[in-house]
C-alpha cells in the first residue's frame, strides 16, 4: 500500500513560529514549505508545486492577506486560519474568503493533525 505524502504551504510572518509548526508537523509525516511574506506566498501559489492544504497565521499581515485567502480559495487549497486571538470578525473574514476554519494557538497537536487529515481528505474525497 503507497502512503501519500501530503504538502503544506506554512504562512507565518513570525519565523520561529513557522519553524516550530513546520517541525512539529514533520514528524507527522508531513512535508512542510514556508512563506513569511506576501512575497513568498505569492511565489509559493504561482509556482508549480501543489500544496495540499494552506495553514496561514493572519496575524502581522495586513487587509491584502484576504485577496491571497481568496486565490487559495480558487486554487481549490483547502485553507486552515491559525490566530492567537480569534474574533467573530477574523472568523466572519475567513469564511468570505474560502477559510474551513480558524484554530486557536496555542494548538493540541493531535487535534490539530486530525483537523488536517480529515480537511485534506474532505477535498480529495470531491
């Protein structure tokens, strides 16, 4: 039986951040890429490299952060919020623009993994 292994796009301003989830999420057998700004993100989504799902940290990004949720959304990514400080207007926000969720930080990992999982499969289940 082939394992498929599944690709995350990690967008986190804050690099230790985006070092600690990317790691973390590795040893669940995830291959994890990184983008800390608008310009790597942009290079990350027009590049030729498919992304399974998109988990993005809104925070320290300004209101142009909604148009590049909107293109993952076309892109048919599934897109995971993360927030520190979840709101009804980031959730309100989220959701206009393609988000299937917002997690709070910190994260149970385990819960977090299974979130993952069960998004990624609910696409591909499409």
């Amino acid at each position: 039986m082939e394992i498929k292994e599944y690709h995350i796009l990690v967008v986190e301003n804050n690099k230790v951040n985006a070092e600690l989830i990317s790691n973390a999420l590795q040893k669940f057998g995830f291959i994890c890429s990184l983008a800390s700004d608008y310009a790597a993100l942009d290079v990350a989504l027009a590049g030729n490299d498919f992304f399974d799902i998109v988990l993005m940290d809104v925070t320290g990004f300004d209101a142009d952060i909604w148009e590049r949720c909107k293109k993952i959304h076309q892109l048919n990514i599934p897109l995971l919020i993360l927030s520190a400080k979840p709101s009804a207007a980031l959730q309100q926000h989220g959701m206009k623009y393609g988000a299937r969720g917002i997690v709070s930080k910190p994260v149970i990992l385990k819960d977090f993994v299974n979130l993952i999982y069960s998004l990624i499969n609910d696409e591909q289940a499409k």
